[in-house]
C-alpha cells in the first residue's frame, strides 16, 4: 500500500513540475557586433543593425554576416564601424568621428555610383582626402612608374602588331598596262581574228587619259621597339604581358597599415591599359575579377591586380598561350 502511495506522489510532483516548468528563451547573436538580443528585437540594442536575417538594410538582398559591404548595391553592412577607415561609429553618427566621411557614403561625380569606400568602386575614382594622398605617393612609386612604362609598351606591341597583320592583308601591286602596250594588244586581237576569218577591223586605240597624280604612300608609323615580323612582335608581347604580372605583384603595402588603408593603397595603384588588355583586382576571398579592391564583400583578405589580356589579341595574331 505504502508503495502504490509513494508511486502516485511522485507521479503527482513530476506533473506538477511539468506544469510549473517554464520554456528557457532562445538568445539570438547581432551579425554585426556579437551583441545578444531577443527573438522579437528589430534593431540591434548595441550597434542598431537591422535583425531578422542577414540582409542588406540598405536594399534588402541577402547577405552573409562576415561581408563588409552589399554585393548588390554596395552598401556598408557594418554599422558599428566606418566603412573608409575603420574607426568606431555609434548609431546616432551621420560623419566619422575619426575621418568626418559621411555614414550615408559618397556618390563618385565621374559615374555617379553611391560608395562607402574612398574610391569608386566601379571607376576607381578618388572620393576624397586619403584617397587623393594615396594617389600622390603612388605616382612616386617607383614600382608603380616601372608598371604604368610596360603598360605603355604593351599598348605599342598592340598597334606594331595590328600595323604588320594590315601589311600581310595588302594585295600585291601589278604592273600598269603602257600606251604602247594597249596599241600591240589591240593590234595583236584583230590579227587574231583576221587568221579566224573575221574581218580585221581598223585598230583604234583611245588617248589615254591623263594620269592624275599618285597619292603619297602613307607615312609608316615610328615605334620605338624595333620588330620585324609579326612572331617576333607576338613573342615580345608574351615577354612584356609575364614582367607586367611580376611588376603588378611587386607592389605591396606594408605590413601595419590598416585594412582599409591597405584597400586605398591597392586602389591608388591601379595601372589603366588603354588595350590590348585590362588590369583587374582578384580577390583571396573567392579569386573573382573585380575593377577594385571595393567590390569585393571581403576586402580584409586581400588580393593582387592582374593583368587579363583582350580575347582578340588570341584571335587576330594567335597571342599568348
């Protein structure tokens, strides 16, 4: 009897317990700053990011919590911070305390395009202070100068190239036909069709007209690399297209600055090739081309400028393999 009681009893508080036992609340994590929030908050308590997901606050794609800026519009996603230099932002900061850029970015004035970077993410243009100081030192870059001077002989190998593939198109000169010669010719064909039994008219031969003056052969352009043949040319353009990659990975910033000072000096150094290809950013964290280190969602993890050839340059004079 005793046991039948003492099972019911604790069959009784184990009921009781159930009823009383309250469900622990779920905690959820800010991707942004780490900062513990409830289910229901909206905003971040501690850096004010938008919850709910990982999405841009800006425009609404998805995104991941690791990624600075938006993929899709370029927007910073790290509220807590300045997206040009790095410094602490609280949510009521229109301008860095540190740099004075504004939270709300810059619109590029050559392409119009909003960034949060201090070039332009999609021209490379400078936006502001540090980036034009950036710029400066680069232009006294050695490395740099040694870059921008194979760039410009890539582009000359381009136009000697295009200049001896016109010249192997030219179809060849004959000879011109004299006054005296037509005479014999006309001579020659009504002979020929007096033996046929034709009656042989009277040769006429017109007056030649008189001869307009020759055009001047157009002047050869002056290079200042001497090549001769077309393989020759296309063998150099290999040669410079491997030193213009070594000068492109020559060029590293140093090892304390900043990432976002790091960013700027790749940005500063981007060598423009008007042809016959293009200098590109790519990136460690997913080896995409980008026109700059700004594209990039994950621009901490660095990457090199490469150079990419025109896809033409491989068709038109079978170039570099």
């Amino acid at each position: 009897m005793q046991k039948e009681q003492h099972a019911q009893e604790e069959s009784r508080q184990v009921q009781a317990s159930k009823k009383t036992e309250t469900k622990p609340e779920t905690s959820f994590k800010c991707s942004n700053c780490g900062t513990t929030h409830g289910a229901n908050d909206r905003f971040c308590p501690e850096c004010g990011m938008r919850l709910g997901g990982n999405t841009c606050s800006h425009c609404g794609a998805a995104t991941q919590p690791e990624w600075e800026i938006c993929p899709g519009c370029g927007g910073n996603l790290c509220v807590g911070s300045c997206s040009f230099c790095g410094g602490t932002m609280t949510p009521s900061d229109a301008f860095c305390p540190e740099c004075g850029n504004p939270r709300a970015g810059i619109v590029c004035g050559n392409c119009n395009t909003l960034n949060f970077r201090s070039f332009c993410r999609k021209c490379n243009s400078p936006l502001n202070g540090a980036a034009e100081e950036a710029l400066a030192l680069a232009r006294n870059d050695p490395k740099v100068q040694k870059a921008v001077a194979i760039a410009r002989e890539l582009e000359e190998l381009d136009e000697i190239l295009a200049v001896l593939a016109e010249q192997e198109e030219e179809p060849p000169v004959l000879p011109e036909i004299t006054h005296e010669n037509q005479e014999l010719q006309t001579l020659y064909k009504g002979l020929l069709d007096a033996f046929r039994g034709r009656e042989m008219p009277i040769p006429t031969v017109e007056a030649p007209e008189p001869e307009s003056p020759a055009e001047p052969p157009k002047p050869k352009p002056k290079f200042s690399i001497e090549i001769a043949t077309k393989e020759e040319a296309m063998q150099k353009y290999k040669e410079k297209m491997v030193e213009m990659q070594q000068a492109l990975s020559d060029m590293l910033p140093d090892a304390g600055l900043t990432p976002q000072m790091q960013r700027d000096f790749y940005c500063a150094r981007k060598v423009e090739v008007r042809r016959p290809g293009r200098v590109y950013w790519e990136c460690t964290a997913y080896g995409c081309l980008h026109d700059s280190p700004g594209e990039c969602s994950k621009p901490w993890k660095g990457g090199v400028w490469k150079y990419v050839p025109d896809e033409d340059i491989e068709i038109t004079y079978g170039g570099p393999s």
